[in-house]
C-alpha cells in the first residue's frame, strides 16, 4: 500500500457530504453527518444547522470543530479544524442571519426555486448559518 500525494483541500472542496465533531459537556465527541461548504479562498466552511440540537449548542459551549470528509472510493480523507462561529436563528425571513443562509445555500447548490419559501423555512425550522474558520487541514490518499 502507498500514500500518494494530494492536497485535502481540494477534496474537501469537491466534497458535500462530511461527519462534524464537537465536543460534548464530558469531553467526548458529538458526531454528526452534514452538508458542508468549503470557501477555499476564505478558508470557512459552511453548514446550515438548527437551533436547539446537540451540534449547535456543543458549539455555543465550545466553538472548537472538526470536519472529516471521504472520497466515494474511500480511500482518500481529509479534515479540517477550526473555529465554529454561529448566525441566527433569524426570525424574519429578510433578516441578516436568514439572508447568510441564503448566502450559504447559493454557494453550495445554486438558485433555489422559491426564495420565498426557502426564507419561510429557515425561520421556522430555527435554522442557524455554522461557519468554521478553517485553522489545520490534514489527510491522505491511499493508492
């Protein structure tokens, strides 16, 4: 078996399924799967979480994270570790933090059919915009 050389970030750029770590009030790990956004050029990726769940207030508690994401083959990885910062839930659908997940939603799919309704959902699901400024990136391709 050989590790060939690769660039992590280029993986988790192309890359929109991933499993976040935080860390629970005991110290152990909270893993969750996400969709996920990485800005290659701000180095920040992007989750749309909600408000009320393990995740989201781990991360209030403590804004350390963790982002892992595989290749569909399995055989390259990459993580990426930085520091969580949390927009929203807003509670109008044209307020600053619903617009960040519109923001968010337009770099990571494209147009959505219905902003409108989008916006309603966000609110009403308590959406909140995660941004992780990524801090470590590390990984590895086998083969």
């Amino acid at each position: 078996m050989t590790v060939a050389l690769f660039d992590p970030r280029t993986l988790l750029a192309e890359t929109r399924l991933g499993v976040l770590a935080t860390i629970k009030a005991d110290g152990r790990p909270q893993l969750s799967p996400v969709t996920q956004f990485y800005d290659r050029d701000a180095e920040v990726i992007l989750i749309s979480v909600t408000a009320g769940r393990a995740k989201t207030a781990n991360l209030r508690r403590d804004p350390r994270a963790t982002l892992e994401v595989t290749s569909p083959d399995g055989y390259a990885w990459a993580t990426a570790e930085g520091v969580a910062t949390l927009t929203g839930p807003g509670d109008d659908p044209q307020s600053p933090a619903v617009e960040a997940l519109v923001d968010y939603y337009r770099r990571a799919a494209g147009e959505h059919p219905d902003w409108d309704e989008y916006r309603s959902v966000m609110v009403a699901d308590r959406r909140v915009l995660l941004s992780i400024a990524v801090g470590h990136v590390y990984g590895a391709k086998i083969r």
